[in-house]
C-alpha cells in the first residue's frame, strides 16, 4: 500500500491511498457490502452509477456464509462479487460481540455461537487473518476486545490490554507470513479502544501505533455516547496516530458525523446508515433529511434534492419514490439506495475538494446554514 497526504487544511486531510486494485482518494466513505454485496445493489450499478474505490465486507458474516473457503475458491472476494476495486473487511469482532447472545471472551480469543444456526466457533487474533487471506481483501482489521459504553474502568482497561496483546499477535502472525511471500498484497490496520476515557485512548494509540501497521482506526465510538464524546475523543486520539498512514474511523456515521469528523483529522469511514434508511424510507439531501413516505411528497414533482447530480435525481420525481415505498415496490430499495450513497461519496468529494484548496471551513460553515 502506498499513503501520501495531498494537503493538509487545519487538521483535515485530503490523502490518496494506493492498494493493488484501486487508488483512493480521501476522505472516502466505504459503502458496507456485509456479506459481499451492498444490500439492493450489485457491481454493475456500483461501477455504473456510484463508482466507489473501496468498499466494506465483514468476516464473521462471510465466514458463516458461504465461509471463507468457498470464497477463496470461487476467486476471492474480487472473483465472487466481481467488484474489482478495492475491499476492507472488518475482524468481526464486533458481529460476534453484538449478534450472539452467548459470548466468551478470554486471554486467546472470542467464542460465539452463530446468529444463523446457533452453532459454536472460535475467533482467535491468527483465525480471524486466516479468514481475510481466504477473502482476499486489501485492507484487513484484526480482532480487538470492544466494549460495550458504558462501562467499567476495569473492563475498559482489561479490553485495551486484550487488544494490545491480540495486535502484537496479529501483526507478528502476517509480518512472518509476507516474509514466507504470502499475502503480499494484503494490508492490515489496528484498531484503538478505551471507551470515552482519555488516559486509556492515549495508552491504547501509543501501544498499537508502535507497531509496524499499515494503519490504524479508531473503535468502540458511536455505540451509544453522546455525539460531543465521539468527537471530543476523536479529537484527543488522533494527535497521538502517525500522520502518515491511514486513520479510519469505524461505524460512523451521518452526514454531520463525517464532516465532524474529517474536520479531526479522520481519513476513511465506513456506516450502514445511508443504506438502512434508505431501505426505512429516510434519504440525505444537501437540505438535512427526508421522510418520502409522507404524504406532502404524493403529487411532488421535484427530484429527491435538486442540488443532487445521480442517476435518481436526474430521472425519478418525489412523488414516485413515495408511490414506490408505499406499494412496497423492490425497485424502491434499488432506487433509494443508490441516491443516498450518491449523497454520501459526493459530500466525500466536495470535503476533499474544500481541502485541497484551503476552505474547509467555509464548506463546513456552508454545509451548516444549508440544513437550517
């Protein structure tokens, strides 16, 4: 992977992020494709109409199904999906945290029966690498212990210490393995914890960016603390993360959340909110959100967003989006999808324009007064 910042505007950072199958350009958004697809669309109207360089899949789903090996034998991720840019799969970590009612988590791994059929498994910091060189991505998380906020100081530093431990592992595991020349092209990021608490967010950075990782994110935010905490604590974190690699902030967030954000100094982001309420009926404009199901969008003839260039907009009128969600319509999903991540890679796009020359403040100023 190659990591080169482009400029810098106070702490935003526009970066350009090379793997082998894509360049991307940051801040970038990572559309989430959990078990190799993002939900209503397929690799054609990813290329065709939203062009994203990189997109999420996720380990714990793709190793319950279809599992790991049957992707590794249809061709990897690439093969399978037939998405040929670049893929980050999440460690799944916090699927088998969050999905299984049964979790243990001890000094070597996680154990977690299956959402789908209850059947028991075992994560442990080299199965979780094992998987992702099955899958085949350009980006590999490790497993981490995450925690649940609130919670103890106790279980917060058991879980940085977990993690420390679980990052030394994972990071000796793949550097010994691209020594033996295998997975020469698969890079791989750690992940901070340590809750909303400053002392252990600065121990759990300066312990992982030690390592030789090719980057590094920020977890355990936006799991139920206030939206001032996950910025507060994303401010206080990434002055301890090196400047030239990669910061990625996991599971976060809305439109506000991104430019918050971007504004810390984070480089990548990935959320399933411009998807799922696209699915419930919510969709992003440059305006603030947009319930279509209401009935004041029946006779509508505007676009969803007039200042919005996809292919929704400049075909499809408000009142039929609400036709299509009230008749429970397919194509309403399809539809809706497409417009709100358009939405998203295009607030992307604009926030590394307004770095590159120097107004990011303005943007963000600008983004502010539209939504009131």
């Amino acid at each position: 992977m190659k990591f080169q910042i482009d400029n810098c505007d106070n702490k935003a950072r526009a970066c350009t992020i090379k793997t082998k199958h894509s360049t991307i350009q940051t801040p970038v958004f990572m559309p989430v494709g959990t078990v190799g697809a993002v939900k209503a669309l397929d690799a054609t109207d990813l290329e065709n109409f939203l062009n994203p360089e990189i997109i999420l899949g996720n380990t714990y789903h793709l190793y319950l199904r279809p599992s790991d090996k049957v992707v590794a034998k249809m061709g990897k991720l690439h093969g399978f999906t037939k998405f040929p840019k670049s893929f980050l799969t999440d460690s799944g970590g916090f699927q088998a945290f969050s999905l299984s009612d049964n979790v243990k988590i001890d000094e070597d791994g996680i154990t977690f029966r299956s959402h789908i059929d209850g059947s028991k498994h075992y994560f442990t910091p080299k199965k979780v690498i094992d998987i992702q060189y099955n899958l085949g991505s350009d980006i590999m998380m490790i497993l981490d212990d995450l925690v649940a906020l609130p919670a103890t100081q106790e279980r917060i530093k058991a879980s940085i210490e977990r993690t420390t431990r679980w990052a030394k592992e994972s990071i000796e595991y793949h550097r010994q393995n691209q020594a033996e020349g295998k997975s020469l092209d698969q890079n791989i990021f750690a992940i901070i914890q340590g809750g909303t608490d400053k002392a252990f967010r600065e121990k759990s950075a300066k312990e992982l960016c030690a390592m030789d990782y090719d980057g590094f994110a920020i977890g355990g935010l936006s799991v139920g603390e206030a939206n001032q905490d996950m910025y507060d604590t994303v401010e206080w974190t990434t002055q301890f993360m090196p400047e030239d690699k990669p910061r990625y902030l996991m599971g976060v967030g809305t439109p506000e959340d991104l430019v918050e954000n971007v504004s810390r100094g984070v480089d990548m982001f990935d959320c399933v909110m411009p998807t799922r309420n696209a699915r419930n009926g919510t969709l992003f404009t440059s305006f603030g959100k947009v319930s279509i199901k209401g009935a004041k969008f029946k006779e509508d003839p505007l676009p969803i967003d007039p200042e919005c260039g996809c292919m929704v907009c400049k075909t499809y009128s408000r009142a039929y989006l609400c036709h299509l969600i009230r008749a429970k319509e397919i194509t309403y999903f399809r539809l809706a999808t497409i417009h709100n991540l358009y939405y998203y890679l295009n607030l992307m796009k604009q926030m590394r324009e307004a770095i590159l020359e120097n107004r990011f403040e303005s943007f963000k100023e600008e983004f502010y007064k539209k939504r009131q």
